[in-house]
C-alpha cells in the first residue's frame, strides 16, 4: 500500500477470530422422570407385601415377646422376699408348715372322730361326750368360758399414742392366722365380732375404752404365734414404725378368763324339733 491510497496513516483493519464453541453440557434428565422413579420407590415400599410364611414369624416373634414380658413383671413381684434375710425366709418356710401341720391335725382329729362315732359299741353315749367336748370349745371360741393353757403375752408400749384401732386389728388377725384359740386384751375377750375403734391414745374395744401398754393374753402353740408376729413386715416391726414397742414372751400357762355374756339372737331360731 503506497502513502496515496492510506493517506490518514491508519493501522489496517485486523480480522475478528471467533472463539471456539464451548463442549455440549450433559443433558438434564428431565423433573418428571425424577418423580416417576420416587414414586417408583414408594410403590415398592408401600403397601407391605408379606408372605405367609413371614406373616406366621412375625406372630410368632410377638408371642415370645409378650410372654417374656409377662415373665419379668412376674418375678419382680417377688422382690420383698428376694430382699428378705436367709432366717427370716427359713422362719416363713416354718410358719408355713406349721399351718400346714395344723391343718393336718385337725383333719386326722375329725376323722378320728368319725371312727369311733362307727365303731363304738354305745354310739349314743360316745355321740353325748363329742358332744360336750364340741361345746366347750365352742364356749372358749365365742368367749362364754375361761380358758388355760400354753401360749404368749404380747404387750405394746405407745409412748408418743401413735398406734390406732387399724393396728391393733392387724395384731388380732395376724395371731388368728396363727392359730390362736383364746385373746383377751386389757381384760377385754376377742371373739369372732369384737371390733376397735378409736385413734392413737384413745382406742375402744368393743365399747370399752383400753390405755396403752395394751397386753395381749393368747393361748396356741408358742413355737407359732412368736415367729408369726416377727416375720419382715409383720406386726413387730409395723409398730417400730410407729414408735411403738413390742416385747413377745411364751408361756406354758396362759389365763383367759375374761369371758363375754351370752346373746339370744333376735332373729335366728334352732331348726331342730
């Protein structure tokens, strides 16, 4: 080019390059694609779809379970005679045998009874003297006659007036259950409707207002009614919560001779001619 045609002196004119086209992004799988294999998923999921045979395991498996269950709360019932001393466990196992000793006992005695009621040759005179001997122990039970014999003086100091009727009944039946024949408490007969009343410090007895010390005269076997009351949990150790005291002593020759005047009911009438 000659200084004629540029005159300007101007630069020519360089020629634009084009940049390269970028590499194609991978394609996007499209949304509904997505949703169509999530709902895919939750097809397969839902609703389950068992077999028998892994419908009979799972029943099978909850049976186990719930009886497992019903097995643990079971034994910790036990739990107040797991925490129990080797000797007082020994002295329950006793007082247990001696019921059922007792039981035993009287069931020999009546078929005794029964044995001699057949093979007497003066039933008639054998029947009167059972007879008897049924009414004597039926005076003492219902506290119309004076009884002696082996048994324990039981006697509860109350300083502080905290011990109420409840409890005094709780000592009755406890000994009842032992085996006790004949009660009298402060001079007061217990027979089968004796009832206390009263609070801490002021307590009746069928009516009769009694004062602590209360002392229980009962007649049974001592080697039953002494460990029956010192069992963990028993009466003893019920009024040492209280603040109260409770000295037990056996007896060969127990006196209960405070004795309960006979009722004529008001309604009941003998049935024999």
């Amino acid at each position: 080019m000659n200084h004629d045609e540029n005159p300007r002196g101007e630069q020519p004119e360089q020629p634009k390059t084009v940049p390269p086209a970028a590499p194609d992004a991978p394609a996007r799988p499209p949304a509904a694609e997505e949703v169509s294999g999530r709902q895919r998923l939750l097809a397969g999921l839902w609703p389950p779809r068992l077999s028998r045979a892994q419908l009979i395991v799972a029943v099978l498996l909850f049976g186990l379970g719930l009886g497992l269950a019903i097995q643990v709360r079971s034994t910790g019932d036990d739990s107040a005679l797991r925490g129990a001393r080797q000797e007082d466990l020994v002295r329950i196992l006793d007082e247990v045998d001696d019921r059922t000793q007792r039981l035993e006992d009287e069931k020999q005695r009546l078929d005794d009874q029964r044995t001699e009621l057949e093979n007497s040759s003066d039933q008639a005179e054998e029947a009167r003297k059972q007879t008897l001997e049924k009414e004597r122990q039926l005076g003492i039970l219902a506290g119309m006659v004076a009884a002696q014999g082996p048994g324990i003086t039981l006697t509860i100091s109350d300083p502080s007036g905290a011990v109420a009727a409840d409890k005094l009944l709780d000592t009755v039946q406890e000994l009842r259950a032992a085996g006790a024949e004949a009660i009298e408490v402060n001079g007061v007969r217990v027979v089968a409707d004796t009832y206390f009343a009263g609070e801490g410090g002021d307590i009746q007895v069928d009516g009769k207002k009694i004062e602590a010390p209360y002392e229980f005269k009962v007649i049974g076997k001592p080697q039953d009614l002494e460990p029956a009351l010192n069992i963990p949990g028993g009466v003893v150790q019920t009024l040492e919560k209280e603040q109260a005291t409770a000295v037990v002593e056996r007896s060969e020759d127990i006196v209960v001779d405070a004795l309960r005047a006979a009722e004529r009911p008001d309604y009941a009438r003998s049935s024999s001619p």
